[in-house]
C-alpha cells in the first residue's frame, strides 16, 4: 500500500532514485550519440571527398586575384585610364615597377592568367623584364618600353587588363560560353574562329541523348527478356549483361578500335560478304560514330539492370487478365506492362544520361577531332593548358545542367516514380 501511495503522489524513480523521465531522457540522448558517432566517419567522408572539392570547384570558376596581387599599381592607374588611347606614362611607370619589384613567381603565374585573354602577353612580360633593369634606369618609361617591345604601343594588350580588374570574375563562365569581356566590361562574342565550346556544348548533349536512346531500345527488350525467361536461361544471360563489369574498360575500348578501324573486323567482314566495295569501307573510329557505338556498348548494362530490377516485379498475372478481358497483346503491354516499367526506365535514363553527358575516356581514345566532349575540353585545360579557372567553370556548368536535368525530370516525371529495385 505504501509503495501505490509513493507512485501516485509522487514521479516513478528508478532504483538509484533517479526519475524515470530523466533517466530515459539520458538513455535517449546517449542512443541518439551513438548513432552519430556511428554515422560521423561517413560524414566526414562525404565532406572531403564530395563538399569540399564542389566548394573548391566554385570558388576557382570565379577567383581572379592572381593578376590583382601581381600588378596593384597597375590597376590604381588603369583607373584613370580613357581605355581607348594609348595609356598616359603613369600607366607605363605603373606596370614598370609592378614587373620589376615584384615577386617573380607571382609575376609568372599571373602572366599565364593574362595570356588567356590575350595571347602574347605572357612572351612580352617575360622579354620585357629580362631588359626593364639593364636598359631603363628611370623615367620616360614609355618610349623606353615601346623601344624594347613595339607590342606595348598595341592599345588591345592593354584592353585586355579591363577583364582582369576584379578579385573576382564571370570571365570564365563567358569563355565557357564563347563570350569575353571587353575593355568597358561589356559581354561580346569572342572572334569567329575562337568560337569553339558552344559547339562543343551542344555536341555533348546530343551525343548523350543519341547513346540513352539507344541503350534504351537495345535495353529493353533484353530487361523483358530476363524478366521473363526461365531461372535457369536468365542466370545464363545475367552473366552475359555483367560480364563487362568483370572486363577492364580499357580493353573494352581496345577491343572496339580493333573491330571498328577501317580494316578491322566489322569493315572486313562486311566486304568479304559483299556488302561493300574494299574501297566503300565504313569510317567508324575516331569520329562521332565510332563516339555513340562504343558509350552505348559500355552503358548498356546501367540501362538494362534497372529496367529488369522493376521488371521483375511485375506479375504475369496481369498481362494474362488483360488478355482474358478482351485486350489484345500490343493493348495489353501498351495499357498494363509499360506503365509499370516506367520506374525503371525512368531510373535507367537519368543514370546513362549523367555518366553520358560528362564521359571523358571513350571520347578521348576513339572520338578523334570530331568526338571530341565537353569532359575533354575540361581535361585538357586542368592537366595540359593549366587554366583551372575555365576548366572550373565548365565543371560548374556541366554540374548545373545535370542538376537542372533532374529537376526536369521531376516536375515531368516524378523523382518518387523512379525505382531501382
């Protein structure tokens, strides 16, 4: 009786005298710590391995400061520049001591930056400063820089400093799109003949779309079959759609130059059967075609395995029912199967599609000058011309397209639509 009193006029106490609420309250939270200790190392690698370079990625498409903290007393009189003349010879004894009293290394690194804008700056600052100390002792400056190198009279090289004035920059969000400031800042086309990443662009996106519709039509018929056939004949043929995953994608490629080079084994064949003339033979390596032949090969088994994954789920029962009410097979698969596939393909679309839209191997081993992609662009930028701020920008491009891709596909479809089971 005495322990039923204690509860009903007081809290419920554990052995230690503890409340119960608070003590369930502690075993709670220590629960909710451990679960984000567990959690914690994934986390952090997340971070690492996918936020911070992201941040890095979008921090380095806009920063331009290199060229700032080469040449400060430059850009001080660039401001009181006309940006049509000839500059005054402030400007000249400007760029003068920036050259001469600044950092070497800076220096360097900066004129890479400004070679970007204007092939030939690079050339002019390195020869002008092995010549500034020996041959100009002081002022006039501008005379005596003229006389040195007849480019620094060139009103464009100069020009050229407008796009460079800001920390930070559009200019290579421009580039990526064959734009370019101009000396007031204002957004022009580049020249005609430097017009080359808007082509490459729209190559991009139709070579991606090309390959997701043809591994589409080639993936499902092979998903329904897999779906359908007996255990013992489908395991045979699973082993066949993974069997490129076991295969080192470098052979794949190798394989595919052997059997599409003009006289391999595809061109061979088709003139021993008489399909062609030995002089008619198909070019099919190093070009778009050879591009769409080999991505869809090696990007058919992302499309196959969600498509059959959903595939698998879908009982016979219901083709049968809708036969047995009247429909015939065509209506049947049209009104009843297919729909239900959706998911699949849905899920199946969106991942060939992202891989497609920014591969850069196959293109690069067998696309030639005209298979060439926007991933190889970036390439060749990050590890050949070091302009890591426009390889940048086109990674963020590239990202926004993707991320506007998916929410396309949302509104259209439906993200919770799609399933890999």
């Amino acid at each position: 009786m005495a322990t039923s009193e204690n509860t009903a006029s007081g809290p419920l106490l554990t052995v230690d005298g503890t409340p119960l609420k608070v003590s369930l309250a502690r075993s709670l939270r220590r629960s909710k710590l451990r679960g984000a200790l567990l959690v914690l190392p994934a986390l952090l690698f997340l971070i690492i391995i996918f936020v911070v370079p992201i941040a890095q990625l979008l921090s380095r498409s806009v920063d331009d400061t290199l060229v700032n903290r080469a040449l400060p007393r430059t850009f001080v009189a660039f401001e009181s520049w006309d940006r049509q003349s000839l500059p005054a010879e402030a400007m000249f004894e400007a760029i003068f001591l920036d050259i001469t009293t600044g950092e070497k290394y800076t220096v360097g690194k900066a004129t890479t930056r400004m070679n970007y804008e204007k092939p030939g700056w690079r050339s002019l600052i390195k020869k002008s400063g092995r010549k500034f100390k020996k041959k100009i002792k002081g002022p006039p400056y501008r005379d005596a820089m003229i006389k040195i190198d007849k480019r620094w009279s060139d009103v464009t090289f100069w020009q050229t400093l407008g796009a460079m004035k800001d920390p930070q920059t559009l200019g290579y969000f421009l580039n990526a799109v064959d734009r370019q400031y101009d000396a007031n800042k204002h957004v022009i086309m580049k020249e005609k003949e430097r017009r080359v990443y808007v082509m490459l662009w729209w190559r991009t996106l139709l070579l991606s779309l090309i390959v997701t519709v043809g591994c589409l039509a080639m993936a499902y018929p092979v998903a329904h079959l897999l779906a359908t056939l007996p255990l013992r004949y489908s395991n045979l043929l699973m082993i066949c759609v993974l069997m490129p995953f076991w295969t080192s994608l470098l052979v794949r490629i190798v394989a595919w130059m052997v059997m599409l080079q003009n006289n391999g084994v595809v061109n061979s064949t088709l003139v021993w059967s008489g399909i062609l003339d030995d002089e008619n033979r198909l070019s099919m390596m190093y070009n778009f075609t050879g591009t769409v032949i080999v991505m869809i090969q090696i990007l058919l088994p992302f499309m196959i395995l969600p498509i059959y994954s959903v595939m698998k789920t879908i009982p016979p029962s219901y083709m049968r029912a809708a036969q047995n009410l009247g429909a015939p097979p065509s209506l049947a698969f049209l009104k009843v199967y297919l729909p239900q596939t959706l998911p699949g393909v849905g899920a199946g679309v969106i991942l060939v599609f992202i891989v497609a839209i920014g591969y850069y191997i196959t293109p690069e081993l067998v696309g030639g000058k005209d298979g060439q992609l926007i991933g190889n662009m970036i390439a060749y930028h990050m590890q050949k011309s070091l302009n890591w701020g426009l390889a940048a920008a086109m990674g963020t491009l590239l990202l926004a397209a993707i991320l506007l891709l998916y929410w396309v596909y949302d509104r259209i479809v439906g993200i919770d639509n799609m399933r890999m089971n």
